[in-house]
C-alpha cells in the first residue's frame, strides 16, 4: 500500500521515464524467477539427457516454433475466430438476461436456480453433443465456447445487478430521478465490478473450450494441432501450439482487463497499481 | 422479519421454483412428442429417464471411476496446496518470486497439456489423477494465499498484544480467519474435478462417463448422453457440497461474519 502510494507521486512527478523504473523496480523478482525456471529446464534436460518425446528443452520448442510459425499461425486464427465469436456472443446475450433476471423475481426463483446448478455442473460435459448436432464446423467450436462463457457471465451479472443496497435505491428515487436513470446512473455502475468477474473467469474459459471442442471434434486449430503433435510424440511442437493457445488466452483477458479499467476507473482494483 | 415470516416467503419461492420446472418439464416433453423431434436431436425427459434406469449398472460403474478420479485428484491437490500456501504466505522471498509466476500460470490453459499426460501415462488413472490435481491445485492454493495473508493488522496486533505467542495467534486467529477464503478455493476445486476427469477420459480412457458420453453421442443415443450427463451433474454437485458440509463444521459463524472474495467459475 505505502509503497503504491509512493510510486504514484513519483509517477505522477517524473512521468513515463519513473513508470517505467518502478515497473521494473516491481517486476525484476517475478521476472528473474521465470527466467530461473527455464534455465533449470533446459540444463536439467541437457544434463540428464532427457529424450525430446518426453519433455523438449525451451531452446527446442522455441526452434519448432520458429519452423512451424506458419502453420501455428493458421491454426491460431482458426481457434481464435471460435474463442471470439462464442465469447462475444455469451456476452451479448448474458449480460441482458442477467438484467432481465434480476429484476423479476420469478426469473430469480427459476431461471437463476437452474444456472447456479448447471454452473457448478460440468458444463462442458455437453460438448460431444454439440459435435453431432452441428458437426466438425465451425458452428459446434463456437457453441462449445460460448455455453462454457455463458454461466459465469450469466451468475456474476444477476448477483451484480441484485446487490445494490436498498438506501442507495430509495435515495436515488428519492432524488426524483426516474428509474431509467436510477439504473444508468447506481445500479450499473455499482454492479460492473461483478460484472467484470464473470467476464474475465469467461475469458480464461473461452480457449479452453474452444480447445476441448477441437479435440472433440476438430480438422483445424490449435487444440486439433497439439492432439496431432503429441500423437506423432512431437512434444516440441505441442508446446509450440500450447504457448500460442496462452497467448490467446491472454490477449482476450488483456482486452477484459482494458475494458475494465475504461469502464470503471474509480474501483479500488483499479486505483494505486505501481 | 421474524422468523416465520422468513420460512413462508421461503416456501413460496419454493413452490414457484417447483411450479415452472415441472412447466418446463412438461414442455419439453410435450413439445418433443407434438413436434415428433428424432431421439438423436433432442430427446425427452422420459426417455432420458427410461435410459437412466435400463443402464443403471454400467452408470454406476463408470460413476465409481470418475469418482475416483475426480475425489483422488481432489485430494492430493488439496494436500500439497494448503500446505504450500502457507510457505508461500509466510515467506516474503517466495511471495516475492514464487506468487506471481503462480498467478501468472492461473492463466495458462493447463488442460492443453492433457494430450501429453495421456502419451506419458497412458490411457490409465494417472493422466486423469494429473489432469484433475493441476485442475484444482491453483485455486485451492491461490485462494488460500489470499486467505492467510489478509488478516488485518489491528486483529494480528491486538492477538499478539494480550501476551499469546505466534503459534497461538495463527491457530486462534489468523487460520479461522483464512477459512472462508480457502473454502472459496476447495469449491471451485470441486467444481473443476469432475470437469478434468471428464476431459482425461475424453482425450485417452476406456472408462468412466466422460468415456461414456463420448461412445453413446458417437453413437447418436442423446437419451443415453443426457443420463449420464445427469449422473456426472449429481457427481459433481455431491463433490460440491461434500465440502459445503465441511465449510459449515469447521466454519460454523454465520454467513454474514464471514469475510471472503467470490471465486470466478472457471475450469483451467
């Protein structure tokens, strides 16, 4: 705390040039304990001789990476394409609902019952049925993603919509404002912080199920490409495709992460990052 | 509101709840049969039920199998995690180094690398027991972290200034005062079990109902798929609350005392 408020004034009074320096101030502990982690790698593989197909060394995979970036490539938009449309769609549809839901106490009582129970069920249990219903296409990819995106979207939004207080409520209405802008103006914005952690356990979510659903059923992406490398024991490969399904599934937490901080500057997650 | 007032509003929102499922039940029955929907589509509660029945013995063989996996990986993960984030919370040098390189594998897709479990182990318990430890190690173990490193200071102070010794604060008050959190972290655990040995048995295994749902769907027997589907939610809400009847011996203060951050639901 102390320490953030610190670099806040001294990022405020030297700019980007101090940004920076605290960054890496903050950042060199973890970062030097990445790097020790895949120097041990590598010299423990070249030291106790470990064959590729058991477990590459870092230097390896990075080499497959390099040869095989083409075609990583391909598959990457392939599964990218599934992870963005299945998530955008869950968003789409997940968070009106969740108003809808929130607001009618029936809905409470029986649509929201039933998604806390398919929300602590494996959801993803119904991805084999999603391949034969709508076959090896894109449409059963994206479906899979967006059912495994959906729940947490869904619970997180009605338990934000529903936990403003009563005070804060009858105070706005007490002000005169109407009830359209009460909601503008207190109850979206108090509920978008749980809002946001449905969107971002959404977000991990989406690659995996893009990747289940290829391994399921799939001809192209990254989950298709590293049941294929592992099956011909190229595990250099398999870890080449696997750091580019991390780096998707960053790059769509990236953009929630960006969205939240746009959207609600004020929140405390938000104030005071070094 | 008094006391009674609360358990009649209770039942009626109960006999709501009770009232629309069975509608939607009835619907989805009737419309199944009005509209002569194929069985390979969608198919209609009572044949899910009729299938339920008629392969009882072969579910409930298969539901020990996903069971085993989905408790043992459970377990384990649970054993090294609670453990380990005690090192962690205790340590500044491992929370320093060790914290956010975790953190940062939270976000890693771990069940990517289930192929290679399955070519290094085989089609048998371990690739399952692994993909399920690494399923459930990182909430159990993050959400613990959280849990003993956020007590707050006044109560620390205020426990160490009547004269008790650290051992006697960390039982008496900073590990009470954890629970919740890590709680928090052994239901999202739990969810995520019955989910990695699921994936496990769909990507190498010749047993248990992730197995199963795959033969029967590949087969187009969606009323057989959707039994066993029922059997897996019932196995992983049994997991659930398995450690929801824990939660309440060990955490027995009310709800409302009880200070912990919601768990996303996510399965990585």
């Amino acid at each position: 705390m102390a320490s953030g408020a610190v670099a806040n004034h001294l990022m405020k009074k030297h700019g980007i040039a101090a940004k920076v320096g605290i960054w890496i101030g903050e950042a060199y502990l973890p970062l030097l304990t990445g790097v020790f982690f895949f120097v041990l790698w590598e010299a423990l593989i070249r030291l106790l001789n470990v064959p590729r197909y058991i477990l590459p060394a870092p230097s390896a995979v990075f080499l497959e990476f390099a040869q095989h970036s083409r075609l990583i490539w391909y598959h990457t938009l392939v599964t990218a394409n599934e992870t963005f449309v299945g998530y955008a769609i869950a968003v789409v549809l997940g968070i009106p609902i969740s108003i809808f839901v929130a607001f009618s106490e029936t809905l409470q009582r029986t649509f929201y019952a039933a998604a806390v129970t398919l929300g602590m069920v494996p959801t993803i249990a119904f991805a084999p049925l999603f391949v034969v219903w709508f076959g090896f296409s894109f449409a059963s990819k994206m479906l899979v993603v967006f059912w495994v995106c959906f729940f947490p979207i869904l619970i997180n939004g009605i338990f934000g919509f529903l936990s403003l207080s009563d005070e804060l409520r009858h105070f706005s209405l007490s002000t005169g404002a109407d009830r359209v802008t009460t909601f503008w103006k207190i109850r979206l914005p108090a509920a978008l912080p749980q809002v946001f952690v449905g969107l971002k356990g959404a977000a991990i979510n989406a690659t995996v199920g893009a990747t289940i659903a290829e391994w399921i059923g799939g001809n192209a992406g990254l989950g298709y490409y590293i049941q294929v490398a592992t099956g011909d024991f190229n595990m250099r490969l398999a870890l080449a495709a696997i750091i580019m399904l991390t780096a998707l599934g960053l790059l769509l937490y990236f953009l929630v992460i960006l969205a939240e901080m746009k959207l609600m500057p004020w929140h405390e997650s938000q104030r005071e990052r070094g | 509101m008094g006391n009674v007032d609360v358990k009649k509003k209770w039942l009626r929102g109960n006999r709501i709840t009770v009232f629309y499922l069975t509608l939607f039940f009835i619907l989805w029955e009737g419309g199944i049969r009005l509209f002569e929907v194929p069985m390979y589509l969608l198919p209609a509660p009572s044949g899910i039920a009729v299938k339920f029945v008629q392969n009882f013995p072969l579910i409930l063989k298969y539901t020990w199998v996903t069971g085993l996996e989905s408790f043992g990986g459970f377990l384990v993960s649970a054993a090294w995690g609670i453990p380990l984030s005690l090192i962690i919370a205790f340590s500044i040098f491992l929370r320093k180094t060790l914290y956010p390189f975790t953190v940062a594998l939270q976000l890693v897709p771990k069940i990517a690398l289930a192929p290679l479990f399955v070519t290094w182990f085989g089609f048998g318990l371990m690739p399952k027991f692994i993909i399920v430890f690494l399923l459930c190690f990182f909430p159990i173990l993050l959400n613990a972290i959280l849990g003993f490193t956020s007590l707050k200071k006044e109560h620390n102070d205020f426990a160490l200034s009547t004269g008790a010794d650290p051992l006697t604060v960390f039982r008496k008050v900073r590990l009470p005062a954890a629970l919740p959190q890590i709680f928090v972290g052994l239901k999202w655990a739990a969810v995520n079990a019955t989910v990695g040995a699921t994936i496990g048995e769909w990507i190498g295994g010749d047993a248990g109902l992730g197995y199963y749902i795959q033969m029967a769907s590949g087969d187009m027997k969606m009323d057989v798929a959707f039994a066993i589907i029922v059997m897996l939610a019932f196995l992983g809400l049994f997991l659930y609350y398995l450690v929801v009847v824990f939660e309440k011996m060990l955490v027995p203060w009310h709800v409302s005392q009880r200070s912990s951050v919601n768990g996303m639901m996510t399965m990585k």
